[in-house]
C-alpha cells in the first residue's frame, strides 16, 4: 500500500486524505495541534473541521512532521497560504528529496506575489517535475461526504501528473491531468477575491443579476492575468477555472462566499475572522493579486474594489455600484 503524506489537518487537507485512503492509499495526516491529531486517530474524525464524518481507517495523524513524511511516496501541502513558506522552511529537513510535492492551496504569497508552486520551488529547490497542483471545484465537505467530484492534477512533467492521478482517483473522485500549473493555481487563488464580491452581494440583498455579473466578469479577470502570466487560456473554460468559480461563488459551503456575505451584512474583517478557525483565503491574497495584476499591467477591478473594501477604505455597497458605474468602455467578450 502506497504512503501519502498530507501536511495540513483543515477541512481540505483532511478531505483530501479521505479521498486519497478511498483511493487504497495509507495516509498520514500532519497537524499543528497535536490534541487534535490524538482525536483522529482515536475517534476517526476531525470534530474542529469536518464534524460528524467518520474518516477512513487508512487515516492516521501525527504532530511530528518526521514521522509524518517518513516512507511517503508523495507530499501533499494544505496548509494556509500565508504560512507555506514557515511551514516549508521548519519541514526542510524531513521532506523526502524525490517524491513529488502537491499544493492544494488556493493563494497568492504576500508581500511577493509569489504563486504557492512558486514559493515551493525557492524554498525547498524542487523542480518543475516534482511540483504539482490539485484544483478545482472541491468544497471539502462534499468531497469528505463521498459526493461526486472532479478535480484537475497539474504539473509540467506530465509522467508526474499521471501518477498523482491515479493516487487520487476514487470511486467518487475523478482527477483529469493538465500541464498549465500557471492557469490552475491562479484560477484557484482569484476564484477566492471574486467569491468575496459575490458574497458581498449576497449579503446586501441583491439578487441573481448582480451575482451573475460578477462571477463573469470575475471569470474574464482571472483569464486576463492568466494569459499575461503565460497561462492557457482554455484552462480558466475547465474544472480549474469556470469549475471552481461557481461552486465558491454559489455554495455557502464556500468560506470566502459567506466571508463576503457577512461583510455585506455589515460585519467587519475582524469580527468574522475572529469568529472561525476557518481561513477564508481571498482576504489574505486579494491585495497580492491586486499587486501581481500592477506589475503586468493588467486591469481587474473587481480584485481591486475587493481589496479596498478588506482594508476598511470602501464599503461592500459603495464597491458594488462603483463597479457598476465606472466608464464604460468597449470590451469584447462581456
């Protein structure tokens, strides 16, 4: 039996280990609290994230990272974006030196503006077929209950892409391959701000309209910095683009959908932060995406009003019809 590693105990990692033990893996599961890691080994769940879910007996959890990447065949990333680098950088000594290195993270470094496979790459010193990607429509509770679900593998070496894929395909998972790790990562990390505006929205009253404006033109923004990055544009047409992009927008499943509902409602960044172990990664990577945008010359207002409204300088009211009333201009493909 294959050993695969997932670093990170949140409700995707931990969905995601579960995918991967239906798959006929043994998982081992990383986690930063180790009273939580005691309950998963012996109650088989993850009251704090995935409540009333039996996990897979194939499951185990550890607070010793050596322990946990001993003998994996693949390390699997979920932790918060923010902290990969940390994290990385304490882990350095206990990563295996050839197995490939999986990001389930949907963000955007700040203060770099550095993709997660990016920040992978610099720390630990990975080639690009080693480094890989999982995205796609994938609300962890859903994945966790055995829903069906698809997701994409991404990776430039597309040997390695083939074989996380079969790692990963379960009975009610189904993974499809793509080379474009560029397209995948920043559908999955802009898909995040743009739910924030649809929550936004939500949270204001507004109905089916405004939603559907935004989470298109949200859709023709991640194109736009996609293609300026290198991306294949029919990536952001597929799982990890359009995919993504409804489910986060349309399910209050989504963290960051019901992170803007509440901003909507008139709560503020801290007072929902404040209220959730959850992290509702848009409102961290909003400004990075912003900034990445600035320095490829790319417009994305939507990214930028968000931004705006998370730092207190706008409120989710003004953003709305400020986008809505800003010059129109001629642009194809509205």
């Amino acid at each position: 039996m294959t050993k695969v590693t997932v670093f990170g105990a949140g409700s995707w990692g931990t969905a995601f280990a579960t995918v991967l033990a239906n798959a006929g893996n043994q998982v081992s599961v990383w986690g930063r609290r180790e009273s939580l890691c005691e309950v998963i080994n012996t109650r088989h769940e993850n009251p704090d994230y995935l409540p009333n879910l039996r996990l897979p007996d194939a499951i185990t959890a550890t607070h010793d990272p050596a322990q946990a990447a001993d003998g994996a065949e693949a390390i699997v990333l979920a932790v918060p974006s923010q902290s990969l680098r940390e994290n990385l950088r304490d882990w350095a000594g206990v990563l295996p030196s050839a197995v490939p290195l999986v990001s389930l993270m949907k963000g955007v470094e700040v203060g770099t503006t550095k993709r997660m496979s990016e920040v992978i790459a610099e720390v630990t010193g990975a080639g690009p077929e080693r480094i890989a990607v999982v995205s796609g429509p994938n609300l962890a509770r859903e994945i966790a209950e055995g829903q069906p679900a698809a997701a994409v593998v991404a990776c430039a070496d597309e040997g390695t892409a083939a074989r996380l894929q079969k790692l990963c395909h379960s009975p009610t998972f189904r993974p499809y391959t793509n080379n474009d790790v560029i397209g995948c990562e920043l559908g999955g990390a802009t898909k995040n701000v743009i739910a924030l505006a649809v929550g936004m929205a939500v949270g204001l009253g507004f109905g089916d309209n405004a939603r559907a404006s935004v989470i298109t033109r949200g859709l023709v923004e991640t194109a736009r910095l996609g293609t300026a990055l290198g991306a294949d544009e029919h990536t952001f047409s597929g799982l990890a683009g359009l995919g993504d992009l409804v489910a986060t927008c349309s399910s209050p499943l989504s963290r960051n959908r019901t992170f803007g509902e509440k901003l909507g409602q008139g709560m503020t960044v801290a007072e929902i932060a404040g209220g959730t172990r959850q992290v509702a990664e848009g409102v961290k990577s909003c400004s990075s995406i912003s900034e990445l945008a600035h320095h490829h010359d790319v417009e994305m207002p939507i990214a930028e009003h968000v931004t705006k409204v998370v730092a207190g300088e706008m409120t989710p009211r003004d953003m709305l019809f400020s986008l809505v009333s800003r010059s129109a201009k001629s642009e194809r493909w509205g």
